[in-house]
C-alpha cells in the first residue's frame, strides 16, 4: 500500500487544508510525551484495549496543535467508533481465516499449496480496501473551520488498483512505484473534498522516477548484482555430494559455500547502510513530491521540506533510543540480580513460571517504550517538519467554501487495524 498512507501522513489532505495564512504547528513535545507514557503503561495494563483512546488522544492532539491562519484543525472521532469498528472487522476476518483453514485441511496437499497464496492475495486485496475506508473515516472526522473533509469513490476499486500496481512494482523491482504513486494519489485525490471544494493530485510519476533513479540505482542495483553472485558462487551439484563429508572445510571449499556466505554478507551490509542513508533522502524527496501535487479547486499546495530536516527527526529518534537502551539494560540488570536469591527459593517449576512471566512483562515494558519514542520524535519530527514547510497560493478561493459531505463509517479503520495496516 502506499508509504503515504502508512507513514505521517495517515490522515493526509486533513493537515494541508486550505488557509489564508502560514501554517505552524504549536504542539509541546513534553505534552505527547506524557501522553505516550501514560498510554504505554495503560496499554500493558488492558492488554492492548487502550490503543483506540491512545489513538484518538494522539489524533486530537496532533489535529488541534496543528495551526491554519490563527485557526486549528479539530479531530471528531472517537475511541467508541474505533472498539467497535475493530469488533466488526475481527467478526469479518475470523470466518475467513475458519474457511482458508478447512481449505487446507480439507484438500489435503494440495489445499495446502493453494491455502496459502489465496490466502494471501486475498488479505493483500482487504488492506488495501482497509486502506481506502480508513483515509475515508480519517479524513471525515476532520474539520476546519466548522468543514468537515470527506472522500467519495470505490474502496474496491481502488483496493484493486493498488493490488495490480504493487504486483508491478514487484516486477520491475521498484521502478513502477512512481508511477503507482501517482495513479492511486490521483485516484484518492479526485474523490477528496473540503466541504464542496473538489481535490486533485497533480504529481508526475515520470518526475518522480527521474528525481529518484540514482537512489534506486544505488540500492537496487549492488542488491541484484550481490544476489546473484551468492546463488551463482555455490556449486549445487559439489555442494549435495560432499554433505556427507566428514571435513567441514574442505565441504565448504569445494562446493563454493564459503564465498557464497562472504557475498551475502557484503550484500545484507550495503543493504541497510544503503537502506539507513538513502531512506531519510527518498522520504523527503517523496513528500515534497506529493505535497506538491496536491490541489483543492483553485488552492495549489507546495513543500519546501529539506532533507537535513527528514535526517534530524530519524537522529533524534536514534539518540533517544540509545538512551532507552542503556537505561532498560541497567534496569534488567539490576532486577534480575535482584530476583535471584528469590528464585533460589523456589522450586523448578515456580522458577520457570516466575522468570517466563518477568521475560515476558519486561518484553512488553520495551517494545512500548520503544513505540513510544517512535511516535514522539519520528511520527511527531516529520508531521512538524512537513506541516511547517507547506506554502499555499489562491487561498481566497475558500471563502466559497461550504460544507458538504457526511461522517463515514468506522469499519474501514477497524480492518485497517485487525490487519495491521492503520496509521495515526
């Protein structure tokens, strides 16, 4: 699905709405802080429930510090609709997963084999109409102004769009994405709309690949190339003959696995020094690109986002981190040292029990800390960096304005969510 709707910009168009004045965002960081913090510890608390009231306190906070013209944008969705609309989804996936099941155990081998592509063309198919439905309910729970944004269209349409362009993109290795980029914006974008002003997306995918060809050369190309020297540098048939062999290295050396292994190392490497330097730079290049294709009737939207801005907000989410990790370390230490003359006192089986259950709270207790600093310093970082990079020409066309469209429906949101492909 498309990175623009899975990154900041999961209620995209709502921040770049029209205004007759800068945009600014005036949100404290130390409000979300607390926010996230409290969210964590409620989240581990109701084993995971709270993430629909964190959510909305997230949108709210972001939707209201976020500043047009002396007025903010204001969140009308609740943590109510986001329960439910989940409920609804899991009722609809559960069945399905029942029926890819008993293909599989009904149809013996061969259902098996057929399980689980079906199973996931067609989970690939509902995120994306998750998608669609849920930049639907996001955007009509948006209002400026006293207008609510609101989105019209084909979920499935779209949902199979998307579906043919990323079999594409696969392909071709990522050469089509600018091209699906600007097919499915264009397609949400024609049916987005504040109150009654028609939206429009006006990006080309031939600029977009010409502004990123060197950065998809420099990652995709040295990947390929490293690929297939690992697979063409084993000796297949030398490798099935010495397996059996009693001397490791000389099995290693003949069959040409030593050098295979040197090659995929050297590839896995450039691939996340290629992934670290490279992303930061195709993800401002790309909302710039997309910010600057946006229209609402006569009102154009350009970025003026820069690089070093996008490389900052990942710097900041890096240090703070590093810094979460020494102190998680010094606290496991010092709880397991602690936790010792209290094990020695149990018996095996109260100790497995008592170590499983720390392991397991103290799992919980890091991956929320650590979503916690991700929100507050990337997700927070690139909504600040990009709202306060956006300038707007023909902004008197909004006087006009009038309000239009209706609240959608939260089922769409709770798919996204039953299948992990939601966004703030």
């Amino acid at each position: 699905m498309s990175s623009l709707d899975a990154t900041v910009f999961a209620a995209p168009v709502g921040i770049v709405a029209p205004a007759g004045g800068p945009v600014r965002f005036r949100g404290r960081p130390g409000v979300l802080w607390r926010l996230l913090a409290r969210g964590a510890v409620l989240l581990m608390l109701t084993l995971g429930i709270y993430r629909f009231w964190l959510t909305t306190d997230v949108r709210r906070y972001l939707w209201s510090n976020t500043e047009l013209a002396g007025d903010s944008f204001e969140y009308s969705g609740t943590a109510r609709e986001l329960l439910l609309g989940f409920l609804i989804a899991i009722a609809v996936l559960v069945p399905l997963y029942i029926a890819f099941f008993l293909l599989a155990l009904g149809l013996g081998s061969a259902g098996e084999m057929l399980s689980g592509p079906i199973a996931f063309l067609v989970l690939t198919l509902l995120g994306h109409y998750a998608v669609y439905r849920a930049r639907r309910y996001r955007l009509t729970r948006t209002i400026y102004r006293g207008v609510r944004f609101h989105q019209t269209g084909s979920a499935w349409r779209y949902a199979v769009c998307a579906l043919i362009w990323w079999t594409l993109i696969v392909l071709t290795l990522g050469l089509a994405y600018p091209f699906a980029q600007a097919r499915l914006e264009r397609f949400k974008m024609r049916n987005t709309h504040f109150g009654n002003l028609p939206g429009r997306f006006e990006g080309s995918g031939l600029q977009l690949l010409l502004r990123g060809f060197v950065l998809w050369f420099l990652a995709i190309v040295p990947f390929t190339a490293g690929v297939v020297l690992t697979f063409r540098g084993i000796d297949w048939s030398a490798l099935r003959a010495a397996a059996g062999g009693d001397d490791p290295a000389s099995w290693l050396e003949v069959s040409g696995l030593a050098g295979a292994v040197v090659y995929a190392t050297l590839t896995g490497a450039w691939l996340l020094l290629s992934f670290a330097i490279l992303y930061p730079i195709f993800q401002a290049m790309l909302l710039r690109w997309w910010a600057g294709g946006l229209r609402f009737g006569e009102v154009a939207i350009t970025s003026h986002l820069r690089t070093a801005q996008v490389f900052g907000v990942y710097a900041r989410f890096l240090w703070y981190a590093f810094l979460f990790t020494l102190a998680t370390a010094v606290v496991l230490i010092a709880g397991w040292l602690g936790l010792q003359p209290l094990i020695g006192r149990l018996d095996s089986v109260r100790d497995e029990i008592v170590t499983t259950v720390v392991g397991l709270v103290a799992y919980v207790a890091i991956a929320l800390g650590y979503s916690a600093i991700y929100q507050a310093t990337v997700r927070l970082g690139l909504w600040r960096c990009v709202v306060e990079s956006l300038d707007l020409t023909n902004p008197a066309a909004l006087d006009r304005v009038s309000a239009a469209g209706e609240a959608a429906s939260p089922v769409g949101e709770g798919l996204a969510d039953a299948l992990s492909v939601g966004g703030i």
